[in-house]
C-alpha cells in the first residue's frame, strides 16, 4: 500500500466567531492511500484547542508510515495511534480505499441504513444582538439554527435570532464558554424562547459541577467526549454527546462510540471541526443514526471541493462515489 499527505487551506468567509476564538480559515489535511490501482482519501482538521498542530499530526502519520506501507488494517489502527485528526484522515482513507477493493459501499461495510439525505443545522457566529440578528436574516429560511453562544448577552441574541426566524428550531453551543451560575440563570430562559438543547455548557475539566443539575434543556457533551473512554464520565453529565470524527480518531471509533452511547440511553448528534465536503462525507454515515446533524462546514467557506455534496437549504443530500467512498 502507497500512501501520501497533503495540507489545504480553505477560506472561512465570513469569519466565523465562537466563545474562544475567530476561525478565518480551515487548514485540512488530506491523506491518500492507494493500492492495485484503487486510492482512498481522508480529510482531518487538526484544532489547536486540543494541543494539535500540523506539525505534530504530519509526525504521527510519518510514525506508522512503514505500517500503512505493509496493508494497516482500520482495526489495527485503533491500538496504535492516538484518536485526532492524523487517524481521523488516514482511518476515512482507508474506508474509501477498502470499499473499492472489496466492491461493496460504505453503508454495507458499516452495516448502516443509508438515508438519501439528513436535515443539517445552519450555524451563526457569535456576535451581538443586532449582528446575529442581521447573519439570522441573510440566511433565513433553514429549519435548524445552531447559535453560538458563551457571554452576558446571550439571552438577547437568542431573542434577536428567534424574532427573525420565527418556529425555526435552535439549539446553542457554548463552547465551554459559561459557568455553573450562567447555566443556572440562562437555561429556563433560553427554554422558554424555544432553545432545544445546550451544547457544552462549561468546560470540561469543570463539568463534574453538572453531577445533578437538573435543567430545563438537555446537554450535549462535545469538548467532554472524545471516544468511547469517555462515555463513563459523560453519565449523570449529559444527554446528548457530539461524534466529531477528528475527535474519535476516524469513521472506525466514531460508529464504535454511536453504537455504545445509544446502548447507554444517550441521544447522538453529529459535528464537525470544519473542512470540506471530502471530510463531512464519513460524518454524514454517522448522521443517520443521529437525532441532530450539524455538518454545514462547507456551507461557511468561500468554495468547497468539487465536486462535494449537494446542500440544499437545510437538506444534505448522500454523497456518492466522486466525492467519497
């Protein structure tokens, strides 16, 4: 088996603002492996928030690079690289890669019901009441609103946001941005303006304050789980967790964990770091086995890929074979 790697930078346009910082761009990397003819593609996003740079996620490939050459296998990939964004990109390529050697689709190697399309939120940066309000209008008309959140003004962007986009659905993300007393004090009035989930409410070295709090909002647990070594600790925290591909390590773990958060009672959402339609292509297979979808990535850069998938409003349609396995 040959393999390669490249990195991408993609334009975020306009800048999309979160509780901790202003992404302009999504800096992706690309792995190929390519064997008898056939060659499979990931994508990863590697997000300094937890401690990755491009550096370190091209040395981690640079490690197993004699292993992938001898036919690495995608379980065997699990035991000896860390979950992150060099697994994530290598483990998707090997999917792609093994689909076409074997013959078969994605959907029948991971023994999944494919859906011809999943209904994805749209997200609105964090800004002020009358800047969210503004992003709410020019794109008014999806079904599901993901607001980012995480400062003393957010009750009123959420009220500036639901007076433009009427019966929309909206959930929140934090991005670990409040404490214990915000939630406290947020929560039932984000209920009653019809919010219908919090997403990562305080951070997460913080979250064992959420050990019986009893809201009027379920949550979701995204920068407090990982893989499946986190399920232990999400229990008695959240309802909810969000499988980030670049967080699992790849398309392998993040159906792994699906599979054992649901068998625990856990509702399953769906999330992205960023990147281009190549990298929400294997989160779209965990996308069908999840209440919340929230892979519009390719939605905030200037261009995405192409040929990518198909958005239309809030539908994203299945991806096929020029996009991805």
């Amino acid at each position: 088996m040959n393999f390669e790697y490249k990195i991408e930078n993609w334009v975020i346009d306009p800048p999309l603002v979160i509780s901790r910082e202003v992404m302009t761009a999504a800096e992706v990397l690309v792995v190929e492996v390519s064997m008898n003819g056939f060659k499979g593609r990931g994508e990863s996003c590697p997000t300094a928030h937890y401690g990755e740079t491009m550096d370190d996620v091209i040395a981690q490939l640079e490690q197993v690079r004699r292993l992938i050459m001898n036919d690495l296998s995608r379980e065997k990939l699990l035991d000896i690289m860390e979950a992150g964004a060099a697994r994530n990109a290598l483990d998707c390529a090997l999917w792609h890669l093994e689909a076409q050697i074997l013959g078969k689709s994605v959907w029948e190697m991971a023994n999944v019901e494919q859906k011809a399309k999943l209904i994805t939120s749209f997200t609105i940066g964090m800004g002020s009441p009358d800047e969210m309000q503004a992003k709410a209008k020019k794109n008014n008309g999806y079904q599901i609103y993901k607001l980012k959140l995480g400062g003393n003004e957010d009750v009123a962007r959420v009220r500036a946001v639901r007076n433009v986009v009427g019966d929309a659905r909206i959930f929140v993300d934090i991005n670990e941005g409040w404490n214990m007393d915000q939630l406290i004090t947020y929560a039932p009035q984000l209920a009653d303006l019809g919010v219908e989930m919090i997403e990562q409410p305080l951070p997460a070295h913080q979250d064992d304050a959420l050990i019986g709090y009893l809201g009027p909002l379920p949550l979701a647990a995204d920068e407090s789980c990982h893989t499946r070594k986190s399920l232990a600790h999400i229990q008695g925290r959240y309802q909810v967790i969000n499988i980030k591909l670049d967080k699992t390590g790849g398309l392998t773990e993040g159906l792994h964990l699906a599979r054992e958060a649901r068998a625990m009672g856990l509702e399953l959402m769906v999330g992205c770091m960023g990147g281009t339609s190549l990298a929400m292509a294997p989160a779209y297979v965990i996308g069908t086995l999840c209440k919340v979808v929230d892979l519009d990535a390719p939605l905030i850069l200037k261009e995405d890929r192409n040929p990518g998938l198909r958005y239309y409003g809030s539908e994203i349609y299945c991806f096929d074979s020029t996009v991805w396995a």
